[in-house]
C-alpha cells in the first residue's frame, strides 16, 4: 500500500488547541470524542480546506480498488479527514465509505 501525506491539509497548531481545548471542556480525548467543534470546523474549512486544491489529493488515488484516508479518531465526524472527504464526494462525485471498529 502506498503513502501519501498532504501536509497542505493538516490542521494548524492553532486549530488544534481550539479542538483541545473543546475536548477539555467536554471532558473527551482525541481517541474518545464523538464530533469535531464547532469553531473547528468552521475555521478549518475557511482557512485551510477552501484553499486547497484536492485535485492532487484525487490523483494520488489509485486508478482501480480503494484509497484510505486514516484517522486515529475513532468516528469520522471527530476528524478532519472526514471534512476532507465530504469535499471531495461534493466536489468529484467519489464514494465514500467510513469504516469504523465492531
């Protein structure tokens, strides 16, 4: 399986001590929250998703079978990879699944 890290898509250190410091006060983890804040997502979006060009992103993937897009969190709507995907179904019509554990 190959690798690929868009570092463009990272969230920055700011936004996530704003998504910490929600998690604080709802007395959740990273591995144990059930959504992303708010704030957080309505920041990520406008500064670092509505920028990015996902087209390098589309092409990465592969030509046939699947792509992974890996979370540690373990429900997607906790993670940012799951705004990633949501724009990337709206923008190129890709399926998405989201695999969680049993």
């Amino acid at each position: 399986m190959d690798y690929r890290h868009h570092r463009e898509l990272a969230p920055t250190t700011e936004l996530r001590q704003l998504q910490y410091a929600e998690d604080d006060r709802q007395g959740v983890g990273k591995r144990t929250r059930r959504a992303l804040a708010t704030d957080y997502t309505r920041r990520y979006t406008a500064e670092i998703l509505s920028h990015a060009d996902l087209a390098p992103v589309l092409a990465d993937f592969p030509s046939s079978g699947y792509a992974a897009l890996l979370c540690v969190e373990r429900d997607p709507e906790a993670c940012h990879r799951s705004l990633i995907t949501q724009r990337l179904v709206e923008r190129f019509g890709i399926a998405a699944e989201h695999l969680l554990p049993r």
